[in-house]
C-alpha cells in the first residue's frame, strides 16, 4: 500500500473549521487506498503569541527554553487533527517530533535532522491509523526538544516522505501554487504549471515563500515527488519535478529578498587562503551567506564582497574584522537598506543576452546595480531596497511573465508526477542514503578549462552600465557564464565575465567598441580555469564553503574570483590549479570517477 504525506501549514489549520477540512483530505486518500502521514504546522498566528509571550518575560530567551516553549504549537494542531479524525470514523495517532523517532544535532532554534526512525510510524499506518506528525521539531542525543528554524515543518514533511519512501508529498498551504513572483508585489503573476528543483531551490532561497529550500533540499535528494497547491480548494497546484520543462523558459520566475545588507573587506592580501579564513569564521557563526563575490586582484590587494541577511548583519561584520585582524590588513565596509532581485530560468543556460534584458530593464527605471552574481540557472542584481518593489513589476513585465505557457496535464494535487519517480529504490540504498539526513552533500565537482576572463575597470557607477557592457556581448552572440559585479569606489566600477577562449578576443573588440568612454579600459586573461562545486544546499550548508576554500588553500591555489548561488560555486583559478583542486575537491568530498 502505497504512502501519502500531506503537510498543512499554520493557515490550513488555523481554525476549528480549517482542521475538519484537511482531516477530510487526509480521510479521503486513505479511502482512496493509501496510507496518510499528516505533518500540521502551528496553528495560525500561534508561533507569533508565543514569541510575544517569551518577550514579555525576558529579553534574551535561552534557546533551549525557546524550543521547548514554539513546539508546543505543532503539538496542538496534532492532537486536534486526531480529534478531527476521529470525528470522521478513522484512526488516527498525533506524535510529536521526539515520538515520530526525528532525532537532530544540538543546534537549538534551527536544528539539522541527522536521522529518523521509522518503526513506530509504520507500526501506526499498519494498524490503520493516519500518523499525524506535529512539525518543526525533533529531539538531540540528550532528549532535548529542538527545533528546526524556518520552514520547519516543510522539511519534516519531506524528510518524513523521503524515509517512508512515499508515493509523494503533497504541500497544501495558502497560496494556489508557485508563482512566477508574489501576487501582492505584480498582481499579474501567473501560476506555474511546473518547476524543476535546481529552479525552486534558487526561488525558495531568494524569498520566493511557499517553500524553504531545505524541504527542495531533501525531495531533490531523496527523489521526493512534490505538489504544492491549496488548501481552501481543489487544484492542481504546481508540480516541482527533479527535471526542467521541455522546452525550458528562458525565465521562470523573479525572486526578491527585501532585507539584504553587504559587507566588503577591502585591501586584503591577494594569496591563498585569504577566503578560506573568511568562510572559515562565517561557518563558526552559522552565517549562511547569499551572495559573494571576489573581484579582480589590482597588484597585492584583493576584495571581498558578501551579503547576509540584514538580522545576521553584526555577526558578518565581526568576521570579516576577525579575518582582518588575522591577515594583519584590510578594511571592514557594510551597508543594509538593499535588496536582492533575481530572474530563474533554465532556458537562460542556452540564451545570449538575458542578463543585458533585465539589465536594460532596470536601467529604464534609473535603478543602479550595485553587484551582480550569476548561476547557469539565474542572475541576481543586489540594489536599494526602495526600487525592490518597481524593479520586481519592471522584470516581470519586461519579460512577459504574465503570459500563458503550455500546461502538464493534471487532475488533482496527485497527477504529474514521472512514473519514474514513484518506484522506491531497494531498502539497502534508502538505509545507506538516510545514515545522515542532512549530511552535506556535494554531487560534482568540475573543471573547465576553456574559459577566458574579461574584466571591464573604470565604468560609471550609474544606471545603464550594465545594460550597455551586456547588450554589446549579447549583440555580439557571446554566450557569457560567470558575471561579476561589485560596487563602484569613487563613482567607479567595474565588471568581470567568463566567456568561451574561442570568444575571448571578440568579446574584447565588442566591449571597446561599446564603451569609448576615457576612463574605462578593458583586460582579458585569455586561459583561466574555472572550478565549479554544485549540490544541493550549498549556502545553507555554512561549512561546505569553508571546506571548499581550505582545501584549495592547503595546496596554495589563489582564488582570482567566486561566484556563487544556492546550488553552485564558481571559483576561477589558473588551469593548472583548475585540474589540482578539481582532484582534491573530489577527494574531499568522496566523489569517485
């Protein structure tokens, strides 16, 4: 008999009247034939009153007290969606993160689950009984309540489905799918029929909503069917498959953060390990960083840029003066008020001139970029926060995203999904994989060396100059791979691309043909090396960075540039040094072949 986990988020079970209705879905399957596990987040605003309430005693809640007090809100919606249940003529059992067998690390308030124990659930479903699993927490070696931080109850839902090996996991919340951006920003936003991981894991890390990235993290890992869709109605929701579209979009979606903040360290030393201290102290605070960019060394010096989430803002800051006091130079910059706007597509990693459109786009707005980074599968644009709002409508226009596209047929929240993919893999291998559910996992490691790099210095620091740099390149039909863009110093900037060695020379004469400007002066480094680090999880896995970097500095590889993105690092390097990290990476994170 085959097994369906349904999540319900706070919205779903926020009232008397909500919890009936999906215990009437989860009713339904069960008659239908399968067995139901119910993950339930807290009840609505539930989570909100009881951080209020802690506040109202102290101002510096432990953590450990904080975990213990926000689980509580998981196991109330539990134990009324059993009552629920009952109601309806079936059995049902509600258990809590500890009875479900979920046990996870000693990181309180945002806990990693390092496995599950399936014994009594499958006890429970043989029985008969719907399992309701109360979300959002687990227990540590010791029997301590911990929680799992944001989206908690997502990757209980998902991490539950991948060990019972389900049929599939269906997310019912309170929007009718994913979006090609969020409703109340473009009210023409159109549902997406379908989305592939490696684009829902860049969407959900970039604000996207409806899911956290470390539930993709576990369905693109585990071979998890996903649907999301409402829970207020019927619907076909929006199926997240591991593959892309046939054909892909050239853009999918645009995906914002509102409360970004920055933090450059200039003036440090252009020799190895310099990032591998930094990411090296960023994993010892748990700061999971967004973008990061390393730009062009300019004699002995190099710069460092990254940003973080305004509220982890002070703790990236004292790294990067720790790193600082350690190299014995460099100088500590930071600035919040920014925001983080971002196109996702598949369709890009075959399309010149993307980047140039949404670059074009934003400057017909006045809106200024301060850096870019780029992935295959994305290009994000850090700006000021005031423009968030115009330049997520402007990209969404400007990119027709409101237009209809071919739809995957479907009949309810269970149709879509590849036959491929509802075939468990032996119980030897779901053994093997789940020994550490949340083990870092790095998938591949590459090299290329066929790439050539382009550094433009000296350009106005001003809306538009991307658009021209870009809109040169595309006209030219160079298909450009890495992007690198920091802030200008004093009025000036300047942009690094990685482009084919076969284009390096006429992306060269199309740059200095666009842009006559004095001041501007165009490089290239005709054979560079470019290692590439993809899994899943990459950013909110903080020391996969610091190992990545540490062991390219334990063999004295300097890092020219890094780009970076939720699935991938983007390291330049020389290519003898490409082909020695490339080995050592693969060695480091046990890949064979």
């Amino acid at each position: 008999m085959s097994i369906v986990v349904q999540k319900f988020g706070g919205t779903s079970v926020a009232s008397a009247d909500r919890i009936r209705r999906a215990a009437e879905r989860a009713v339904a399957a069960k008659r239908d034939g399968h067995q139901v596990v119910m993950v339930v987040s807290a009840r609505g605003k539930k989570t909100d009153e009881l951080v209020r309430l802690a506040a109202e005693i102290t101002d510096s809640p432990g953590p450990r007290e904080m975990d213990m007090l926000l689980a509580t809100g998981e196991q109330e919606s539990a134990a009324l969606m059993a009552m629920a249940v009952h109601e309806l003529g079936e059995q049902a059992v509600s258990l809590t993160g500890a009875q479900i067998g979920v046990l996870t690390d000693e990181s309180h308030t945002r806990a990693r689950i390092v496995r599950i124990s399936t014994e009594r659930m499958k006890e429970a479903l043989d029985s008969g009984q719907i399992v309701i699993a109360a979300g959002f927490q687990g227990v540590d070696s010791r029997f301590n309540i911990t929680t799992l931080g944001r989206g908690g109850s997502d990757t209980t839902a998902a991490a539950l489905a991948a060990v019972l090996r389900a049929e599939r996991c269906d997310i019912y919340t309170d929007v009718e799918g994913v979006f090609t951006t969020d409703p109340r920003v473009v009210p023409s936003a159109r549902r997406v029929e379908r989305i592939s991981c490696d684009e829902m894991l860049e969407l959900a890390s970039m604000g996207a909503g409806v899911m956290h990235s470390r539930s993709i993290e576990f369905a693109r890992k585990y071979g998890v069917p996903l649907r999301v869709g409402p829970s207020y109605k019927d619907g076909p929701g929006t199926l997240i498959t591991p593959e892309p579209a046939d054909p892909a979009p050239v853009v999918t979606g645009v995906a914002f953060v509102r409360h970004e903040a920055r933090v450059g360290l200039t003036d440090v030393p252009d020799r190895p390990g310099v990032m591998s201290h930094l990411f090296g102290k960023l994993s010892e605070a748990k700061i999971a960083v967004d973008m990061v960019i390393q730009d062009v060394g300019r004699g002995d010096s190099a710069s460092v840029s990254f940003t973080v989430p305004e509220s982890d803002l002070a703790g990236a800051e004292q790294a990067a003066r720790d790193v600082a006091a350690e190299l014995g130079r460099g100088q500590v910059e930071s600035y919040n008020n920014l925001s983080k706007v971002s196109i996702v597509g598949h369709g890009m990693q075959t399309h010149t001139g993307v980047a140039a459109q949404m670059f074009r786009i934003l400057a017909d707005c006045g809106i200024n970029i301060e850096m870019v980074t780029t992935s295959e599968i994305k290009v994000s644009v850090l700006i000021d926060r005031q423009a968030c709002d115009d330049a997520v409508r402007a990209v969404h226009d400007g990119f027709a995203l409101h237009e209809a596209r071919p739809v995957v047929p479907s009949v309810g929240m269970a149709a879509g999904i590849p036959a491929a993919r509802r075939s468990p893999p032996a119980d030897e291998e779901i053994v093997e994989r789940l020994s550490g559910m949340e083990d870092i996992v790095v998938s591949d490691v590459a090299a290329d060396l066929d790439q050539a790099r382009v550094t433009v210095t000296g350009l106005p620091d001003d809306p538009g100059t991307a658009a021209a740099v870009f809109g040169a390149i595309a006209d030219g039909g160079v298909l450009v791979d890495m992007i690198i863009q920091n802030a200008g110093a004093d009025g000036r900037a300047g942009i690094s691309v990685t482009v084919p060695e076969n284009d390096a020379d006429r992306t060269v004469q199309l740059l200095k043909a666009a842009l006559p400007d004095a001041g501007t002066a165009v490089s290239c480094e005709p054979n560079v090396g470019k290692l590439t680090v993809s899994g899943i999880g990459l950013r909110s896995h903080t020391d996969v960075g610091a190992r990545v970097f540490r062991i390219l500095a334990d063999r004295q590889i300097n890092v020219q540039l890094v780009n970076t993105s939720e699935i991938k690092v983007s390291i330049l390097v020389t290519p003898e040094e490409a082909e020695i990290g490339c080995q050592a990476l693969r060695e480091e994170f046990h890949l064979t072949g």
